[in-house]
C-alpha cells in the first residue's frame, strides 16, 4: 500500500490515546481497505515474530496526517494494538511503512 504522500507530524505513541479520530474511514475504496489490512496482517507478523518497528501514517479527526513508529502487537477486526497496548482504530490508517 501506498503511504501519504502529504507531510506527516510525527507523535509518540503514548500520545496517541489523546488523539481524536473520524467515524469514517480515510481510505476511499474496498481494494484500498483491504491492502491496509493485509498490511497490518503483515506489521503485526513482524511484531509478534522480529519485534520489528515500522511506521504508521494514520489521519486524525481534524484531518491531519500523523506518523509513528513503534510494534504492532494485533490485530483487531476495528483496531491496532501497538506496543505498550496502545490502540489505533483501523479506519484512520492511511499505510505502513516497512523498513
């Protein structure tokens, strides 16, 4: 999946239960949502499996992109569970970024 191509704030993970998100999802299109998810599959496996960090671009309610960098420990029907049980509702996920 293609991550934002927009400038990105990047926050700390503990900041983001501070953080307020839109009902609706920032990906447009059913092919879209389902690349995120394959890709959250695939960040999670590299938690779970390497402790591996990437980073994640999401968008906030007011619209602005963010990005983190941390471990994805699961994977919900709705949400992410980052490290330190931080979670990330899965419809403000603009991409991942592997590294």
């Amino acid at each position: 999946m293609q991550v934002a191509t927009e400038p990105a704030e990047t926050v700390e993970k503990e900041s983001i239960p501070t953080l307020r998100f839109s009902s609706e999802d920032v990906l447009p299109t059913p092919a879209e949502r389902i690349a995120r998810r394959h890709d959250a599959e695939r960040a999670c496996a590299l938690g779970n499996n390497y402790h591996g960090k990437l980073d994640i671009y999401f968008r906030t309610a007011d619209g602005t992109a963010k990005r983190v960098q941390t471990t994805v420990w699961a994977v919900h029907e709705e949400y992410l569970t980052l490290k330190a049980g931080v979670s990330i509702p899965l419809r403000a996920v603009l991409g991942f970024d592997f590294y």
